[in-house]
C-alpha cells in the first residue's frame, strides 16, 4: 500500500458510509435514476477492473445505488438485473427520472447483489465523489 492509498482508502470509506447513513436516515435501500433524463453535471462511471482476468478494464455506467448487509453497491447500467421501467407504470404515471425503494421491497426486487452481475463496489475516489454528487442531485429530483 502506497502512501497515496493510506490517504485515499479511509476518505473512500467515510464517502461510502456517509452516503449508506444518508440512505438509511431516509428509509432508502436503493436509488435508481434514469441516466438518459437526470441531468447530471457529471456522468456517473466508474473503471471496472475484472477480478478474473487481471489488467482487463471496462468503463461501467452507474444507475444507482444498493444498500445490502450494510454494504454500499452502484448499480451497472445495463448488466444489472435492474430495468428502470420495471419500477413505474405506463399506463397510469408519467415516466421517473428517480426510483427509491424501501430497504424491505429493495431487497425483495434486487436481492443479493453478490449472486449476479451489475453490481459493484469498485471505483475510485474521484469515480465515487461523482456517484455521490449524482446521488444528491437524484434525491433533489421531482
């Protein structure tokens, strides 16, 4: 572990539990926002790092977040089994650009974020201060 990382790792931590104790303060277990519609000043990504095959890389697209076991999860765009749709009825509402679900139905629709792909906690400090700025833009949503 460089110097760097005895710096960065514990601000990495303290971003993720502060957002897990926002989360939990409002009774939410996952946030799901609708990247196309959001708004956001700044793209919600990450560099994935494959755990199978080392120095392979991918640019993972954030959709939101999961919080289970007390564990912080971003949501992959299009890998996780998570369809915005799913989460809002076409003939009856207008479509959302956010989704919150209580931790309860959260789990119940998401369940364990470690059985399937779309699911991740990597990212880099920088990589996670954007997820956490578009997670408070989110929550401003209408």
């Amino acid at each position: 572990m460089g110097n760097n990382d005895k710096i960065v790792e514990p601000l990495l931590a303290q971003v993720k539990r502060d957002i897990i104790a926002d989360m939990e303060s409002r009774e939410i277990g996952a946030i799901i926002w609708d990247n196309s519609t959001a708004g956001f000043h700044e793209i919600p990504e990450i560099v994935h790092h494959s755990s199978k095959e080392p120095g392979k890389t991918r640019v993972a697209r954030i959709m939101g977040l999961y919080v289970f076991d007390g564990k912080l999860y971003e949501i992959e765009e299009d890998r996780a089994p998570v369809k915005f749709d799913d989460f809002w009825d076409r003939d009856t509402e207008a479509a959302p650009t956010v989704v919150t679900l209580s931790p309860d139905i959260a789990g119940k629709d998401l369940g364990d974020p470690e059985a399937v792909k779309g699911y991740t906690t990597q990212g880099s400090l920088e990589e996670w201060m954007v997820i956490a700025n578009c997670y408070f833009q989110a929550l401003n949503q209408d």
